[in-house]
C-alpha cells in the first residue's frame, strides 16, 4: 500500500470540536443555544441510530436538541403542520426531516415546506438553486464533508480534474457543484456514463458515491490520485465502500476508508450549518470559512 489514509473520523472531531467553541460563544452573545430540531416518523432501526447520534453530537457541541419522534401512521397534514411549528420557533435554527419517510407521506412537500433559512441538511431546491449560482445557502452535509477533506490534503483545488461518478441530488450533484465553484474540472459520471475507466484514469480527484461495493478498481486510477469514498455498503455484516480499496490503496495518493473516512464527517457538517444557520438568523457575525 502506498496511499495516505485519510482520517475523516479525526478531522470530524477537530471540527465537532471547533463549533462547540463557537457555539459556546454564540450563547453567550445570543442569550440562547443554537438550536438544531429532528423529526423522525416511524420506526425504522438505523434511522433510529442516526438520529440518536445526532442528538447526543449537537448537545456535545453546547447546542440544543430537539427531537420530534411521530408514528410510522402519522399522516402528511400532521408532518406539515409540525414543519410550519418549527419554521416558526424561534429557538430551532435549523430543522432536519429524517429521510427516507414511509411510503405513504409525500418526500418533496416535506421537504419543500422546510424554510430554505433551516434547511441545514441543504435538500430545498432553494439550496440547490444557491449552490448551483454561488448565492450562500446551505450545502448537504456529506459532500461538504467531502469538499473540507479534499481541500485539507491537497490545499488549493483550481485546475485539478475532478470526476464524480453518482449523480444524486444528496451528493452527487451538489458535489459536482462544490467542485465547480473550487475551480476543478469536473465530470459528473452516472450509470449510463461510458468507458467509466478511461474519465476515472484522467481524474487528479475521484468522489465515489454509488452505493455499489468495491464498484471502483484501483487499475482505474492515475497514480497518486486523491479518492473519496462516500460508500457505506453492509457486505456480510461488515462496511464497506464503493471503491475495491486495497487495489485502490496502492495507485491512489490519498484515499478515505470506510468506516471513518466520511461518514463521520456528515454530522459534523449538520452541527456547522446549524450554526452558521444560528447566527444568520440571530444577526450575528461569523466567519464561515474559518469553521
Ligand atoms: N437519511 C440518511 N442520511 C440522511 C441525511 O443526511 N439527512 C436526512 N434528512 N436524512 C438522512
């Protein structure tokens, strides 16, 4: 092996622990916490485990939380009325609808009725919108975790050749456009994209976000590449990511493992932009880039 091994679950805690000091700071000038509000329907386990860790991660980071547990029934009139209550309170900053919903509930009005001003999670078209014209808004978690790891070992990003390969609106796609507004040259890649080998064999930067185990060779890489691998894949019990790593680890310049390369960057970023929510609703300056 030859890659560095880049370690998200480190890098998380730095910055977990950066917005705990702002954060703490932000009360103090605030007179209230910064406050960060889940809602989660039904019972699904791992949903339950993500929104467990949620809430202990933002109260660790001297923020408040508020979880909204509604039953697998709960029908759509009573999830939208409980959205517009946290748009109008004034100590949620940001609020965060656990995906994905039960069948029966409609995704897009939920996730449509979200002020873009609390959409921390950066799913409103408005964000997109943003993102997409370079206005400020909020950018989806896990490819803004991505975008710091990327920007943390290889510093400036212009002109390098990126290729994304997974065209999601969670992450392919606001990563393509994070990488755009860095000055990369980025190929968005899907599953009807041909000769994947020949765009990943020019790529400086590989994102790897499509949810297939071990789908990314390392004989498809340029030597020294940097490779993110957004993939949390359960093979046999164990996690995996989409890119096959130990052939990867030996072309690759740097690569994220899986587990603890970015997934423990996604809360870390939900806690950020429910700061950087906090003090654009509270008034107060901050200097986003420096979190
Ligand atoms: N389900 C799995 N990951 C996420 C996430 O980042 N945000 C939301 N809202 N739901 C999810």
């Amino acid at each position: 092996m030859t890659a560095e091994i880049i370690d998200g679950k480190a890098f998380a805690a730095g910055l977990r622990a950066r917005v705990g000091d702002v954060a703490a700071a932000f009360e103090a000038a605030a007179g209230r916490k910064a406050g960060l509000a889940v809602v989660l329907v039904g019972e699904d386990p791992a949903s339950a485990v993500y929104v467990r860790s949620k809430g202990k991660a933002t109260l660790a980071a001297n923020m408040a939380s508020f979880e909204h547990k509604l039953p697998a029934d709960t029908d759509q009139a009573t999830l939208i009325a409980l959205v517009d209550r946290l748009n109008a309170d004034g100590k949620v900053d940001g609020i965060l609808v656990q995906l994905p919903l039960p069948k029966h509930l409609d995704e897009q009005a939920v996730l449509l009725r979200i002020s873009p001003d609390k959409d921390v999670d950066g799913f409103h078209p408005v964000n997109a919108g943003r993102l997409a014209t370079g206005m400020p808004g909020f950018v989806p978690c896990t490819p803004l975790g991505c975008l710091m790891l990327l920007k943390d070992q290889l510093g400036d990003l212009s002109g390098k050749e990126a290729v994304v390969i997974g065209r999601s609106n969670i992450v392919g796609k606001p990563m393509a456009a994070l990488l755009t507004a860095a000055s990369c040259t980025v190929t968005l890649a899907h599953s009807r994209t041909r000769d994947l080998p020949g765009h990943v064999s020019r790529a400086d930067i590989v994102v790897a976000a499509v949810g297939r185990a071990g789908f990314v060779k390392g004989e498809w890489l340029k030597p020294g590449a940097t490779v993110i691998d957004v993939g949390i894949n359960r093979v046999d019990g164990a996690l995996t990511g989409d890119v096959e790593f130990d052939s990867a680890a030996s072309v690759a310049g740097a690569i994220t493992p899986v587990p603890g390369g970015v997934g423990p960057m996604t809360i870390a970023c939900l806690l950020r932009n429910t700061l950087v929510a906090a003090h654009r609703n509270a008034g107060i300056a901050l200097d986003e880039a420096a979190l």
